[in-house]
C-alpha cells in the first residue's frame, strides 16, 4: 500500500510541476541581446517557451546590490510558423544596469526561480573592453563548437557575429539544432559555452540568414527576426523597396512570420549602437541592396557624422569587399559605400562570408564611375558585384612601431565554423590582392580585439588559441 501511494504522490508531483507531458520549462534558455534602443544602462533579456499560462519574471541586480529589481515591459510574441509546435518569444528589459559592471539575473516561473546567471553589462565610454568578432559560426560543426569554447575562454564583453548567423537558410528549426545548444551551453567545454547567457550578441545578417525568403517551402525562414532584437534605429525599409526583398508565400504563412517578428520585420537589418568608446554601424550586405537608392547610404553616411565624438568606429556586414581569396572574389558591392566610410572616419570594418582570416592594409578606394550613379562591373550576378576601382595603400602602418591609420582597415573574419576556403593561398603571397597583408586559412580562428582608450589591439586566434596575428592602433 506505501508503495502505491508513492507512486501516486510522484505522479502527481508530476503533473503539478508540469513534467508528466515531458513540457520543458525553455526551449531556448535565457540570452542577451541589445535591445530595441539600446544604451549603456540597459540590455533586454529573451527565452523561449512553450506556450502556456505560466507567470514569467525576470528579475536582476548590479553588482554590490542587495535589492533585487524587476525586469519591466515584458512581452512575448507567438512563433507558429511551419511544422513546429508554435511557442512563445519572451523578451523583458533591463534599464537601471551600472555599465561596466557585472550584475546577477534570475528568471522564475509561477514564483519559482528556474534560471539564473551573471552577465556583464555595457561599458561606459571611459572604461577599457574586449569584443570577440567572428563570422560563418553556426554550422553546429564540431569546429563551431570548439570555437565558441575558445571564444568565451577569452572573457570578452560582447560578441559580434559578421553574418551567416546559422546554416543552412536560418531557419528557427536551424537555431534549435545548431545555435542555442552551442552558444548557450549550459557549461562550458569544446561542444560549447554559456556565452549568450552571460554577454551581449550582436550580429549583421548574412546570406544564409536573409536569402530565403520563400514562405511556402521554407515557413520558418528569417528567425532572425523572431530571435534576435536589435536595435531598430536605422532606415525605414519597405518591403519590396530598395533594400528588403519582398516575401513569397501565401497569406497565411506571410501573416505567422509577420507575427512571429513584430515591429522587427523589416527594419532590423540595419543598425548602428555604442559601446565603451566605440561607434558600431551594422549593416546588411546582401546583394539584393540597391545602393544606387540614396536611403540607406544617406544614413549609413549620417550616423558616422553623428558618431565624430566616438574614438573609434566600426562597422560590421556580411560580404568582405576587399577579399583575395579565390572564393565570392567577385563578389564586391560593399566597395560601394567604401568612401561613405572613410569620409565618416571608420577605423575597421569587420566581414565575413569568406571562410578564412584576412587583413588588409589601412586603405581607401575611389570606385570607377563613381559620380551621380553608383555603378557596378559587368560580372553583375545574383551573389554578388564586381566593383572596379583604384585603392591607394597606406603602407607606413606597421601595427607595431607605426600605429596610427591613413584608411580604413578591412578584416575578413569568416572563420568561425564552417569548411576553409582556399587554405592553399595562405603560403601562396602571389595569389593575394595587392591591398592583403596577412591571409591565414588554413585554421579556423576569430578576432579579439582590446580597446583602452586611444589604444587598440587586435588579435587572431586559432582553434587552440594560438596567436596568428596581431596589430595595435593608437590614435
Ligand atoms: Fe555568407
């Protein structure tokens, strides 16, 4: 008879605690990201959920803190695209962080803390930092995997992702496989770490995100904007206008991923936000933007103007303009905007899409036919557009003893997970373009970079950790 009851009362504990249907308390656990507006005081927290009554809080303190505070304007959307169960996208804000401080966040449900974690919050413009910079991760390889582990063995303070967030078409069945379960590992060891836990993400969206736009054969393509909530300061798209393709698919499957992205679809894409003494500008470079319409790079144009006051400033896309590799060499559009750039005083700019490292030297480009009309090559192709013109070298820079920029440097670093493109050009100095100063593929590696005021320093590292590159600029 005892024997029975103890069955009965652990069924029962069972289904009170919602276990006996096997229903998991997150689909995706608890991340960072920077939030619609983003500041140095605040950052938003997102987890997934399967959909339910439950009452969610999230509540966080700053380092020192004995109170807790409560998360505020919390929401969810409901995700219900294509063969998945539908859930739910919980998103709260943190406002009052101290920046540049560690603070501690809990998440319960139905009044019982079920997660909780320390994260770091933004840095304020006086305080030193290191970013992480790295493109192509989310191949769910066991390459990616071993990446983000040495990833977060360097601590930095934020991650940026230069596009090709997750393989193969960034479907949100692709994130359930490849991306939460390696970024926001539980522990951290070579399958992957609790980064997105503890550290802002932010990424610009690359072809394998933003291409596949056919609703009725991929329903849940373009997660990005289910999962990621980024600042929505950059320029009015329009869907089907010059920079946002429009969508196939029928109504219906239209109208669950517009619900599903909210006020995120189709604006996300572009982007500009601070952190520490730097000036960040995200964009899109697929090449289904017209750059010939002056929207986009009006903006891109005025937010550097608005950001003279950064000590530095940054840019990450996707698509690497200035590339020796044999691999997407033809695909060129960004060198479009490369004066914008240079006139606003961008320091690097980061890419990826080109499985490899690469570095150029500090360098500016007058595109040909450059006048009233923005004027791509011949090889015009679907991928991408050949873009000629004439690049001037600033060869002083040494990165050592000769520190201070004339241009604008271009790392290619899309490395992060997927198969190396043309590791047979490494050795071969006469394969690469004039303007390439160091070209490493024969190892999947990433970028950290250590900013302290006027100094930076910037490193590539490898699968082991293993320095394979480094420069340091000053001001
Ligand atoms: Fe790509």
């Amino acid at each position: 008879m005892k024997y029975i009851i103890a069955i009965f009362l652990l069924v029962f504990s069972q289904i009170i605690n919602g276990q006996a249907n096997n229903s998991p308390d997150f689909l995706a656990k608890p991340y960072l990201q920077l939030g619609k507006r983003s500041s140095p005081q605040s950052l938003q927290l997102l987890w997934h959920a399967p959909i339910s009554n439950d009452v969610w809080l999230a509540e966080y303190k700053n380092n020192g803190e004995t109170e807790w505070k409560r998360a505020t304007d919390q929401k969810f959307s409901t995700i219900a695209v294509g063969k998945i169960a539908p859930f739910s996208v919980y998103s709260t804000s943190f406002t009052s962080l101290k920046p540049g401080t560690t603070f501690q966040y809990r998440v319960s449900k139905n009044g019982k803390v079920i997660f909780s974690s320390e994260a770091e919050s933004l840095k304020s413009p006086g305080q030193p930092y290191r970013i992480a910079i790295s493109g192509d991760m989310g191949a769910g390889s066991n390459t990616a995997k071993k990446i983000a582990y040495e990833i977060f063995k360097t601590k930095p303070d934020m991650l940026a992702i230069a596009g090709d967030i997750v393989y193969n078409r960034g479907l949100a069945s692709e994130y359930t496989t490849k991306f939460w379960p390696v970024y926001n590992k539980d522990d951290a060891d070579t399958l992957g770490a609790p980064l997105m836990r503890s550290i802002p993400f932010v990424a610009s969206v690359g072809n394998h995100d933003a291409s596949t736009r056919d609703l009725n054969t991929y329903p849940d393509a373009l997660a990005y904007y289910h999962f990621w909530e980024q600042p929505l300061n950059g320029p009015n798209g329009k869907e089907g206008g010059a920079f946002v393709p429009a969508l196939v698919g029928s109504d219906a499957n239209k109208k669950a991923f517009y619900d599903g992205a909210g006020d995120k679809y189709p604006n996300m894409t572009n982007f500009s936000f601070d952190q520490g003494n730097a000036h960040w500008t995200v964009i899109d470079s697929n090449p289904y933007v017209d750059w010939n319409v002056s929207t986009l790079r009006d903006w891109v144009a005025k937010d550097l103007v608005a950001a003279a006051n950064a000590t530095w400033r940054f840019v990450l896309y996707h698509h690497p303009c200035f590339n020796s590799s044999r691999a997407h060499y033809e695909q060129q559009q960004m060198r479009l905007i490369a004066p914008i750039l240079e006139k606003g005083k961008v320091d690097i700019v980061f890419a990826g899409h080109v499985h490899n490292y690469q570095r150029t030297y500090p360098m500016t480009f007058v595109p040909d036919n450059q006048g009233s009309q923005l004027v791509a090559g011949a090889n015009n192709t679907k991928t991408g557009k050949v873009v000629n013109g004439r690049w001037t070298l600033d060869k002083n820079f040494d990165g050592k003893r000769k520190t201070k920029l004339n241009g604008v440097i271009y790392i290619t670093t899309g490395a992060g997970g997927q198969g190396l493109y043309n590791p047979e050009q490494t050795k071969d100095k006469d394969s690469w373009q004039k303007f390439t100063v160091n070209f490493e593929s024969r190892v999947h590696s990433f970028t950290v970079m250590d900013v302290n005021g006027n100094t930076l320093v910037l490193r590539q590292l490898d699968i082991n950790g293993k320095e394979v590159d480094r420069i340091k600029i000053t001001k």
